[in-house]
C-alpha cells in the first residue's frame, strides 16, 4: 500500500499547489514512484486524459512533476464554476451535470465510494501519494460533509502539513487561527507547518516561529521563498492577468468572465520581449499585434458580456488589420450564430461575431479527446504553422459546422475564411509543441519589421521539465525533508 502524506493550506493561493509538486519532484528523483491526488477540485483549466476523460489541470501539472501519466484518478471530482453560484459537476471525468452549490454541498457526500475508488486505483500505480487539500480546512461551515480536507485526511489516515502565506501578511495569525479552529482530533493530524513565500531574511522569523511553536505545538518544518517558477497555477488565484506594459510582440487575451485553459498561452510568456496581456475592457485592448479569443465555459454568457463592454465591436474593428484567434469557446463566438436548442447556457439561439463562417450548436455530449497532426494551410501569419506538428486536446459541448470546409479550412486544426487574418480552433495545447509558438512570433515580427533578438524558446514542456527541478531544488533546500520522510514512515496506511 502506498504511503500518504497531505498538503493543506490556511486559505486558497497559500501555495500547496506548487508545494505538492515539488514534492512529487523531490519523491522521484529519491527513486520513488510518487503520485498526486486532489479528490475534488474547482478549476477552468481542464484537461483530457489519453482515455478521452476530464481532470484539473493542477493535477497534471504535478503528475508531471512527479514523471507520471496524467490519469483520472487523481482527481475523481473537478467542479467547473458556470456562474456565481453554480458549476458543472464532472466526476471520474465525465460530466453529471449543472449543480447549484446549495445542491452539490447536499450530495456530495454520495461521491465518497467514487474517491475511494480513484484513490485505490492510485495506490496500485505509487510508492507514495502526496495529497493536496482545497481552500482552507478552517472553513467550518463546511466540514460536515468535508471530502476534500480533514474529512479526506481522516477517510485515508494522511498525516497533514498546513502551509501558510506570508507574502499576504498575518501568518502567524493565519497558521494558528486555522489550528485553533480544527477539531482535536483534526489539530492532532497535522504534523508540520510550512510558512511560503518569504521575502528577505528568514532569520527576522526566528522569534516568531519559536512562539508560532509554543503556542501551536506543531514544529514549523521549513520556510520558503518566494519563487520565480513559471508554472501553471491554479486559475482562481493567478497573478497572469495583473496589468502588463506591451512588449515588442504584443498578445492580447480576452478575459472574460468564465475564461478557461488560458494555459494555451503560458508558451508565449517563455519568449523574450513578449507580453502576453489578459485584457477586460475595450479601453485595455490597444494595438496588440495579436488577439486570443480564449476558451469559456459559458460561450453565449461571455460573447453577451463582450457585446455589452464594447470589446466585441473593438475586436472586429481589429480583425481588419490585426490576426485573431479563437479557441474552442474563443472559436464559437467567431462564427455566425449559437444555438442552444437544450438550454445548456442560456437556451434559444444568438449571433455570432460574424467573422468566421460557422454555426455552432451546442449539445449535452462532451467531446473530449487528445488529437494530433500537421497543422494546415491558411492564409496570412498562421501560414508561417504550415505543416508543423502538434498534439494538443479537444474539450467541448457543441459541433460547429461550415458550409464548404473542404474550402476553408478544417475543423480541429485551424478555421478560417475570407478574412485571412481571422482563425478558429478547437484544440488546446496547439502551441505548446516544439517552435511553433516561436514561430508565429517571428512571423509577427516580421509583418511588424522589426527584428527579436531572441526568437526562441523550448518546447514547452521541456521548459516546464526544468522549472520542476527548479522547484524541487528549492523546496530541497528549506524544508526538512528528513521530516516528512519520518512522517511516511510514520503512515499508518
């Protein structure tokens, strides 16, 4: 059976995402087969495992880290947000259906057979299990059904490490705050605190830490930095889209409310003199050298938030001059019209922007599945693609369709139509592989005449290959590692 240890955090963005990570990071490179789980997550940022299933991308991220396959099991529950108080339930990657949260919180105790389920899966495939606990376990309003913090904990024996952000001030308030709310049974399973995202010198924490002890009764087990990783964080509590000055390349990104796997663009960030610029308002969008029209998870909802703001007249003024791209939810607001027949979003039909000619017609079935090929032709700065290699994923409710695609384009690589400086597609990742995105870059400079003087970045998953051992190499260096080996060993699963 493999042995389990869980990351908790005194609130959201604490850091237990990357914390988790590195850890499975650090777990591999010890020879151990080390493998993340998460059982519910609430993200945007999806992902299409190679059986065609669903899960948070956070999860990859740390499969990744830890040398693993993404699969299913280690995040059995991913809730994708809808509107305020509602969000779609997908559960062992497939979709059950729109919740409000008042009726997901009443049942979700009925998913326990389905982690336990995932979890045993995962043991068979790991020497170690790193949990990643959600929001903070102080919630109480919450722990009556708890299935993903203490309650998960307790379901799976997991001794606990509660991290706590400095950077965000009160730390010490925030680490025993959280302890004196648990329950003690709950207090006695946390075995470590961790305080993240220090800036400075860790010697001024030295008092603190010793009354942080005292009072707690818990070791602090390691104090880290604040870390430069470039690597997916969770979409909740991203600082990507913190206001950017343009860089030489310029590459706007429509963030609309229900924006999702806006990682298709963290490639774009790895490229020197490159901005990439999450824009809101018609005011923000300039004269960016290329327009990303994301994917969403409320298509029709966001396209109406575009229409009323003025982005959406802004980006076809654009589309004249200026390359747009649209992905997935991104791609359906370019076409001619939305239909909802089933009443999936907001029921009926509306139009589309008019700038590629497609209709789209969503429907209950997902389409999910991993793709790969050579890029087609098209016309304009995407033809500098022609012929590349990609892989990427598909992840949608809904088909589009066009009247002549044989003329066009073809549906799942990239559309377009008699605007060649318009572009759609379905497939996420497209960039990620090889130098394409350096590619599209260089052909954007050059349609602006200037020059990059380094127009080249790595595959973007070797990239992320070496931020994980960034962060491991981190993480190595200021937590006591020797510790949280004793506490697997400790593990009574």
């Amino acid at each position: 059976m493999a042995k389990v240890i869980m990351v908790q955090g005194t609130m959201s963005g604490a850091g237990k995402s990357l914390i988790v990570a590195g850890l499975c990071r650090i777990m591999r490179r010890d020879g151990y087969r080390t493998a993340p789980f998460k059982s519910q997550n609430m993200a945007l940022n999806s992902f299409v495992t190679k059986e065609g299933l669903e899960m948070g991308r956070a999860q990859v991220m740390q499969a990744e880290a830890a040398g693993m396959e993404p699969l299913v099991c280690m995040n059995p529950i991913l809730l994708k947000p809808t509107d305020h108080t509602g969000s779609q339930v997908i559960v062992d990657g497939r979709v059950l259906g729109n919740m409000s949260a008042r009726e997901y919180f009443s049942c979700k105790r009925r998913f326990i057979p389905n982690i336990k389920n995932a979890f045993r899966k995962l043991e068979k495939l790991a020497d170690i299990i790193v949990i990643e606990g959600a929001g903070s376990p102080a919630e109480i309003n919450l722990r009556e059904n708890d299935i993903v913090n203490m309650g998960l904990a307790e379901l799976v024996d997991a001794p606990v490490l509660l991290v706590g952000d400095i950077d965000r001030g009160g730390v010490f308030a925030q680490l025993l705050g959280t302890l004196m709310l648990l329950q003690e049974e709950e207090q006695q399973r946390v075995k470590g605190l961790i305080i993240n995202k220090f800036r400075g010198d860790a010697s001024l924490l030295d008092s603190g830490i010793e009354i942080l002890e005292q009072r707690g009764g818990i070791p602090v087990i390691g104090t880290v930095p604040y870390m430069d990783i470039a690597l997916e964080d969770e979409d909740s509590q991203t600082s990507r889209f913190a206001g950017k000055e343009p860089g030489k390349i310029d590459i706007a990104v429509i963030r609309y409310p229900r924006i999702s796997n806006f990682t298709d663009f963290n490639v774009f960030e790895q490229i020197p003199d490159v901005s990439v610029r999450y824009i809101a308002s018609a005011a923000e969008l300039g004269c960016p050298d290329l327009i990303f029209l994301p994917g969403s998870k409320n298509t029709m909802g966001d396209l109406h938030w575009m229409r009323l703001n003025g982005l959406e007249e802004a980006v076809k003024k654009a589309a004249e001059e200026i390359p747009v791209c649209g992905i997935c939810g991104g791609y359906q607001m370019l076409g001619e019209e939305i239909a909802d027949p089933e009443g999936l979003e907001a029921g009926g039909s509306m139009k589309g922007m008019g700038l590629l000619p497609v209709t789209t017609k969503l429907q209950s079935g997902k389409v999910r599945r991993q793709v790969q090929g050579n890029m087609n032709r098209t016309e304009g700065i995407f033809s500098a693609l022609t012929g590349l290699a990609f892989e990427g994923y598909e992840i949608h409710m809904g088909h589009s369709s066009m009247p002549n695609p044989g003329e066009s384009g073809q549906e799942g690589v990239f559309v377009s139509g008699s605007n060649p400086n318009v572009y759609g597609t379905y497939v996420h990742g497209i960039f990620d592989k090889g130098e394409t995105a350096a590619a599209l870059v260089k052909a954007l400079a050059e349609k602006k005449g200037i020059v990059m003087e380094k127009n080249r970045c790595d595959d973007y998953r070797d990239f992320k290959e070496k931020q994980y051992d960034t962060l491991a190499d981190i993480l190595s260096g200021h937590l006591n590692m020797e510790k949280i080996y004793g506490l697997l060993r400790e593990a009574h699963i």
